[in-house]
C-alpha cells in the first residue's frame, strides 16, 4: 500500500492506483468530464488536473507513489480548470433547459465547482456552429452542439458492447464522434443497444422520447433467459423508461437494444392477454381453461394414433429458465424428447 | 576498417576518378525542389539540347540544395583546371548564352555570375566561398548538399561516406554511444534532447526487436531544412540510421516522410536501394553478421505526426493522436510497443561525421551546451533567403545581416520568428541573443527544428500571431480541450482585434488562455502554440493596444483598420488609380484630384500600388478618427 496525501488527509491506496481513485477514497472530488469507472482513461477533458509533489497532471492518468502530496485546489490548478471548462462551455449549447440532461449534466456539475463567472464569460468568444441533430436511430438522438468530445461513447462501444460503431473523425476544432463515413447513425453498425447514451455526460446523446419517471420498480427483463436486473421507470400507470440495474450481479447495468428500448409492447393495444382459440377460421378469446382443454385433447389424441413422437414442443426464449426446466418435464412424461428452444434458431 | 569496405571505397574512388580525369567541363543545376519550382528542370533539358546541337560533351549533374534560394535557378560550371563559377537566376535563354560564351569561347560572364569557389577566378567575379553568404556558415550537416549527384552513392562515398558506418561496425555498442555522449550532441527536432542518453536509453530494453525512426515530417510554415538534406545528401541519413541500427541492436528502421516531399521519398528509394546493393544495408552488413532494412512511411500531412508519439500512432495506423502523459518512453515502448529510437533528419545525418572524425571534432564547433552547428531556413523580408548552416552560439545579428545581407528594400528590421507555431518572435533589442537551445528559450521564443523568418516594419505583429495560431488551429489534433478549443478560442480574439472588435480585457485575456494551454494540453503541439501570441505580446504590446484602444493597426495591414485616402496636393491626376480601381470607386478627371468613395472602396490596394512612386499620393490611414470618417464618405475632412 502507498500513503498519499490529499489535501492533508492521508490515505493508503494500492499500488498502481491512480491520483483519481486515490482522492475518490479519501472523499474528496475531483471534477472530470471524460473519466468513467466502466473504462478505460482518456486523458483528454485536462479538467481533473491537479497538482502532484509540484508538478500540474491529470489525476484521472497519473499513478500514486508512495509518499506523494496531492493538492486539488491551488490557484493554479483551479485556474487551469476553469479555463478549460470555459473553453468547453464557449462551443457548447447554451440552452440547459431544454435539454434532457438538466439536473443530471456532468458540465452542469462540474461548471458549478469551477465556478463559472458571467463577468469571465463575457470577455470569451462563443461559437456553436448550428449543426442539426442526427435523429435517424428511432430509440435515441445525436446532438452535436451539446457534445464535449469526451470519448465516453466511443470508448462504451468499443469497450462494453465490442460493436465500435463510432469513432473520432476529422480534426481540431472540427473534430466529431462519427459512424463511417459520417453517415446517420442509423446507416451504421450501431446497435442501438444504449450503452453510450447512459453513459453521455451531457445531452449530446438521448433518448428520443425523454420522459422523467414519477417512481421506479426493479424488475426483471422478460426477453430472454439471461434475466439482467432493470428498473422500470413509471409515470401514471405507463411504463416510460427502462434502465439497467447497475447492483444487478447478472448484468450490472448493461442492457441490450431489445431490454432498454422494447418496452412499448405493455401498453400496446394489440398486447395478447387471453388465450385465442381459433373456432369457424376466426381467432376468438377464450378462457385458459378452456384452451388448455383444447390443447390436452388434441396431444392426447395425437399420440393415441401416431405415438409420442409424432409430438414436439418449442417453447419461447422469453420464458425464465424454471418454465423452460418444467416445459421439457412435461414433453419427456409423455413420452417423447422433441423439445426445443427458439432462442437455438 | 572493415576489409570489405576498403573495396567498396575504392571502387567508388575509381569511378569517380574516371569521371573527372575526363577532360570535360562539368555542369552542375541545383535541382532540389525550390531550384525545381523555379524552373531547373528546363533548364536541365535546355543544357542537354544546347550540348547536342553544338556537339558539345560536358557533365550535367543534378545535385541538391546548396541553400542559396534567393538566386535560382543556380547553374554552376567547372571547366577543367578552373575554378567552379556559380551562375544565378538562370533561365534556359540564359544558360544557351553561357554555354555559348563561357564552354564554347571561354569568356565567362561575369555579368551573369554570382561568383566563383576556390581560387583562381576571374578577376571580375566574386568569390564568394569566402564571402558575405558562407564567410560565417560552417556547413556540417549540409556539406554535400548542392556539392555531389545525390543520386550517386559513390560521390558520396568518394566524400568520407560510409566511413562512419565501417568505423562503427568495428566498434562496440557502448563505445559508439561513448562517443555521442562525448560530443554533447543534441537532437535537431527542436527539443534539444541529448542523442547519446537517448540511444543509451533505447540499447539497455531487452527486447525481440527494435525499431529506428527517422522523423523527416516537417511541417513548420516556411521550413525546408529536414527536405533540403534529403533531397541532398540522403546516405547521410541512411548512414546515421544504419548506425543507429546497429548500436541499439535493431533491425528494422522507419523513414516516415511526408508524402509531399516526392522528391525526397524518390532520392530516398533509389538511395536505399543503391546502398542494398553495395551491402551496405540489408542483410549481413559488409559481412559483420549485422542485418538492417530501411522502409519509407509516407505521412498523410498532419502536422502533429512529427510529434512522436502521434507519429508511432500513425506507422501503426491508428489516428495520429500524441498519447497523454504518464506514458512509457518511446525509447522504451514505442512502435508496436517495442524500444523505439526517433531522431531528426539532421541528428541522424551528422552522426557518421562525428564518428569518423571524433567528438573533440564535434566539440570544437558551436557552444558548450550546444555543440555543433545550426540548420537554418532563412526566410522573410531578407535579402539572402535560403538554407543556412551556422555554428551553434552566432548571433543572430551576424546571420540577419551578413548570412542574409540585411532586410529587403533597406527597410527597418522589426523581429525575428524562430521556432515555426511553436517559437515566438524576438525583437531588434534581441538580436545580440546568440543562438542556442538554451538561449533562444529565455527569451520567449526556441531554436525549433529550424525555421527562421524576417519580419520587417511593414509586417504588423498581431497579424503574424494570427497567421500562426491559424495555423496551430487548423493542425491541433483535436484530442485535448486546451489545444482544441483554446487555439480556437485564442484565434477568435486575435480575428477580433485585428478586424477592430478587440475589446478591453482582451490581452489579459490571451495572456491567461495561453498560460492554461501551456499547462493544460497533452503534447508539445498545444504546449507551445501560444507562444506566438505571448512573444508579441511582451515585446509588441504597443501594436495589440493601438489595434484595440484606437482601431489603428501601426503597421497599415488589418484591412479593417485601414483606409485608402488619395492626398490631393500630391495627387498630379494622372488617372492610373482610377482606370486600375476593380470596383470603380475612384473619381477625377484630367487635371482634377482624385477622390477615392469609400462607400465603394474594397480596400484591395490596387490603387496604392499603382499610384507612381514619385507622386506617393495613395495613402493608407488609420486610427479611430480616419475609419469614422471613411464610413461617412469620403475622407476629405482628414
């Protein structure tokens, strides 16, 4: 273990922890744009610098050594800091209204702790170039104008989907996150599995039908056996938003396309509730009861003349794994193994 | 010495003997890119018909850059038993009249020539080895340049060439790295670093391979140096790297040039491949058991690929982005994660001379700190433009006004830019300052890679720094905040000042944004990018005060603070502003004054160059006072 000093506050961390989760345990915050626990560092946002035995550095890169005294909060470092998170508000939407990540923004968060000044801002050149927003992807929109170039998105699809769907494209000042090519999103290999638009700092990535939920329920995603933990957000009686449970030991956080965004089926009109029984050609409701009678005559007599095998079952990836276990149960009592899965096709 | 490269220096002594025992003149043409660009190519071929039709034999050789850009197209002549007589700005007319006069009835023109090598001369002609232009150059690194067929490995052998090469397979490893520690030998990129500790720190990693690169992406506006070598003398930097090969232990080496010097990669691949075939690359290594291959990578024209962790980034074709610090030495995991080597094109180039001919040798040259010498690309409002090469610690008077013979149109001297975006400018009161890597960086501004321009008093300085953050702008690579949005950010204000919307603050402004993006960015591109503006700033801060506080650019260049005004006591009508005027906003008729109606006026200046300049009626005039009455009308209440 190596001792830092923070601030005057030691703590023990490991060795080839970084400056960041050093000052993360000892409780002190240190602002970051472009830092997330999920990946790999960056190193590009310059706003967690701080002062090391003497010298400016990123706390997000530079590892601990032993002995080492870090200070957050000098003059210089703070001037650094608020000069550059400046810089990133002076090409930045200016409207936080409007957007979806009001209250929730991480250059919200972190503009509060630099301490933005009007009479500063004044004296600094805006420029947003008005680019119009890449809505092509049906579950969530690009914003250009509200993107930082943290690389989170990036690094997200690489790194937690395996997909690298975007990347940096052009330069400087004119650099983007962009799809080959730097076509709509849609025309890309992107999954739209989500990941990058949970992890967005600001509101340059979100959601195309942004709803706030009124309360929360855990649950578990009914698509396939997998069964990672989400939270179904709720506003009235309307499921309005799903998320990833992040203390979900199945999936910690992650979602697929299908689990993040397939949620408008529970509302949907033409959502089966009762079993239908098809009677004259036309599909007519029916009780359970009543089907299953349907069913236990048909099989029954089915076997009767042409033997267990002329049975077989498919049941649905969207069962749990206990109705798929008791599923099969039932097929090998009668007598045959004809059972399969659709999640195999 | 190795017994097998006695032959091979034999051989080429032979041949090169053979070519001049014969009894023929030798023609030399400066064909490296400036001499190209400025026609040598015609004028090779004009020589070559000229020869033809009066049956005339002589040796035509295209050699490289001899640095005196200012007179090309440079054609030299050697008559048997006679000095070399350089004859400037030649065109194919011209070089018909001196074959004519000179090869066929042997006079030789002195009003045609820049002057004579040697001695021996012409008594009308100067000499000029010993003259103003190379009296205080020391020429080291570029002694074969514009000097021998660089295409010809055997002029460069019969030169010394290779002999470091032989020398050095003969020595050990750590020898060789004594004696670049002995000579004090600093990096030519511009950082200074010093080539002994650095390839000591590239032999000590244990690893399956090595990799040596050269760094020939040049990119600073107005700088030649690293193009000139390599189109001059290229085994001169082969010769480093196969050196620099053997001594880390590698067997592999990188040129990474930009793809727009073709030139340079096409002398390159013929050099390479003459050196293979005299064994003096590839495998077994003139029979040491030392193998070594040499391959070019063509760089895309990133300007921030010279920086050498982007560079290793680009060979390995990912976006050529620096990685942020704390990152492993190149030296220690660079290209494909294995201890890389990355020197200059200059670096690598002296390394055999100071291997044949010693450290002390290397030492008695330039300062203590800064041994050696200095590769310059003199450029600006100067009346000697070219490439120089002057002992480390001249000052920097002595290579303005005798290397370079003073300003232009004897105007006033105004500062001097070194360093390209990443240096910064040094006044007339500077000049004393000699030039050095430690030096020119206490004075705001660094030595770089090696570019040197003039700046005179019609040059205004807010707009100089506007042209480098410009560039620094277009060429930051987009990966840190301070160097993305700050070089943006910096550009923004000086467009404002200089367009007359700077506002009160504003210096300050620049002076703290450029402190944070010294601090705050990743690579040595944003680290210095403000050094442009804060250089000016100290020493020109007069001129950015009167561009904001009085909208007057003292130097009459901001188009926006300027206006064009005719002086009617001066003005003799002769109407030459008025027919020149694009857009019709001059008036006047015979014998009437002109009047120029600023409501039309585009300020294009037309009208101020057409105006005779024993009349000097045109005038440009600015401050806040001219610029209001120009947006009234007509300026005749000035």
């Amino acid at each position: 273990m190596y001792k830092v000093t923070i601030n005057g506050l030691e703590t023990a961390v490991e060795k080839g922890s970084t400056v960041f989760e050093a000052a993360e345990k000892a409780g002190i915050y240190i602002p970051t744009l472009c830092h997330h626990p999920d990946l790999s560092t960056f190193g590009g946002c310059r706003v967690c610098m701080v002062d090391a035995d003497g010298k400016i550095v990123t706390a997000c890169r530079a590892p601990v050594k032993d002995g080492m005294v870090v200070k957050t909060d000098t003059d210089e470092v703070r001037r650094v800091r608020l000069s550059n998170v400046e810089l990133i508000l002076a090409s930045h939407h200016k409207d936080c209204q409007s957007c979806s990540r009001n209250n929730s923004c991480r250059l919200q968060e972190v503009s509060a702790f630099v301490g933005i000044n009007q009479d500063r801002m004044r004296q600094i050149r805006r420029s947003v170039e008005p680019v119009k927003p890449d809505e092509s992807n049906p579950f969530f929109h690009r914003d250009f104008t509200r993107c930082i170039l943290c690389g989170i998105c990036i690094r997200t699809c690489e790194e937690i989907n395996g997909v690298a769907a975007i990347d940096f494209a052009f330069r400087g000042f004119h650099t983007k996150v962009a799809v080959l090519g730097d076509k709509p999103i849609k025309e890309s290999k992107c999954e739209s599995c989500g990941e990058c638009v949970v992890r967005c700092p600001t509101g340059a990535l979100y959601l195309a039908e942004p709803v706030v939920a009124e309360r929360e329920v855990e649950s578990t995603c009914a698509y396939c056996g997998v069964g990672c933990g989400i939270k179904l957000g709720v506003r009235g009686d309307r499921v309005v938003k799903v998320e990833g449970n992040r203390d979900n030991e199945v999936n910690r956080g992650d979602l697929c396309v299908k689990g993040r965004f397939g949620f408008d089926f529970i509302n949907h009109p033409d959502r089966l509730k009762k079993p239908l029984l098809k009677k004259d050609g036309i599909f007519v409701e029916s009780s359970w009861d009543e089907a299953l009678d349907f069913i236990v005559d048909k099989m029954s007599d089915i076997k009767a003349r042409h033997g267990a095998d002329a049975l077989g079952g498919i049941s649905s990836a969207r069962c749990t794994s206990e109705e798929n276990y008791l599923f099969q149960k039932i097929f090998r009592a009668m007598g045959t193994n004809n059972v399969d899965h659709c999640a195999r096709l | 010495m190795i017994q097998k490269f006695d032959a091979i220096e034999k051989e080429a002594l032979k041949a090169m003997e053979k070519e001049q025992n014969n009894d023929i003149p030798q023609i030399y043409v400066g064909c490296a890119t400036c001499g190209n660009a400025t026609g040598a190519q015609s004028v090779v071929q004009t020589i070559k018909t000229k020869l033809d039709k009066e049956n005339l034999t002589a040796e035509i050789k295209e050699v490289g850059c001899i640095g005196m850009c200012f007179a090309e197209v440079l054609v030299d002549v050697i008559k048997p038993g006679r000095p070399r007589i350089s004859y400037q700005d030649v065109t194919p007319e011209k070089v018909e009249e001196i074959i004519d006069s000179y090869l066929v009835n042997d006079d030789p023109r002195p009003d045609l020539a820049l002057g004579f090598f040697g001695e021996g001369g012409p008594e009308d002609i100067e000499r000029i080895d010993t003259g103003d232009v190379f009296k205080n150059q020391q020429r080291v690194i570029l002694k074969n340049c514009g000097v021998i067929d660089p295409e010809n490995i055997n002029e460069y052998i019969a030169r010394g060439g290779y002999k470091g090469l032989a020398e050095a397979l003969e020595m050990k490893q750590e020898e060789i790295i004594g004696v670049l520690k002995d000579s004090g030998l600093r990096g030519r990129g511009g950082a200074g670093f010093p080539a002994g500790r650095k390839w000591e720190s590239c032999l000590k990693p244990q690893a399956d391979q090595k990799y040596v690169i050269c760094n020939a992406d040049e990119g600073d506006p107005g700088a030649f140096m690293d193009r000139s070598v390599l189109e001059g003398d290229p085994h001169s930097v082969i010769e480093g790297m196969i050196i620099a090969g053997y001594t880390i232990g590698s067997s592999k080496g990188y040129f990474y040039v930009r793809a727009e010097y073709p030139l340079a990669i096409s002398r390159l691949r013929k050099a390479i491949a003459q050196a293979r075939e005299k064994n003096l690359l590839g495998e077994n290594i003139l029979g040491t058991g030392f193998n070594f291959e040499l391959e070019i990578f063509q760089g895309a024209g990133a300007f921030v690929c010279g920086e050498s962790t982007a560079l290793v980034m680009s060979i390995e074709g990912n976006r050529g982005w620096p990685k942020p610090l704390p990152r492993p030495r190149t030296t220690e995991e660079g290209l494909w994660g294995k201890p890389t080597l990355l020197n200059n094109v200059k670096t690598f180039s002296v390394v055999p001379q100071i291997l044949s001919k010693g450290a002390d040798w290397f030492r008695s040259i330039g300062t203590e700190g800064s041994p050696g010498t200095a590769v310059f690309a003199l450029t600006g409002t100067i009346n000697r433009s070219g490439l120089i090469e002057v002992p480390m610690g001249i000052e920097l008077k002595k290579i303005i006004y005798e290397v370079g013979g003073g300003i232009l149109n004897d105007r006033k001297f105004k500062a001097v830019q070194t360093g390209g975006p990443s240096g910064g400018c040094l006044p007339e009161d500077k000049l004393h300052l000699s030039v050095d890597f430690d030096t020119l960086v206490e004075a705001g501004s660094m030595m770089g890679s090696g570019g040197m321009v003039v700046i005179d008093e019609t040059t205004c300085m807010v707009d100089v720094a506007r042209y480098f953050l410009d560039f620094t702008f277009e060429e930051s690579c987009g990966q840190c905040v301070p160097c993305r949005q700050g070089t943006q950010q910096m550009l923004e204000v000086l467009n404002d000042i200089c367009e007359g919307r700077g506002r009160e603050g504003d210096i300050e402004h620049l002076i703290e944004m450029g402190d944070s993006i010294i601090k705050g960015s990743i690579c040595g591109l944003g680290q210095t990018a403000p050094n442009p503006v804060l250089s000016t700033i100290q020493y020109f801060q007069e001129e950015y005060e009167a561009h904001i506080k009085d909208h007057a650019c003292p130097a009459l260049v901001c188009k926006n603070l300027i206006v064009f005004h005719i002086d009617e006591e001066k003005c003799t009508a002769c109407g030459r502003c008025r027919k020149a005027c694009p857009v019709e906003a001059i008036s006047g008729e015979k014998k009437v004054p002109h009047t120029i109606d600023q409501s039309k006026c585009t300020k294009c200046g037309i009208c101020f160059q057409e105006c005779p300049e024993r009349f000097s009626a045109v005038e440009r005039l600015t401050g806040k006072e001219n610029l209001a009455a120009a947006a009234r009308g007509r300026l005749t209440d000035v």
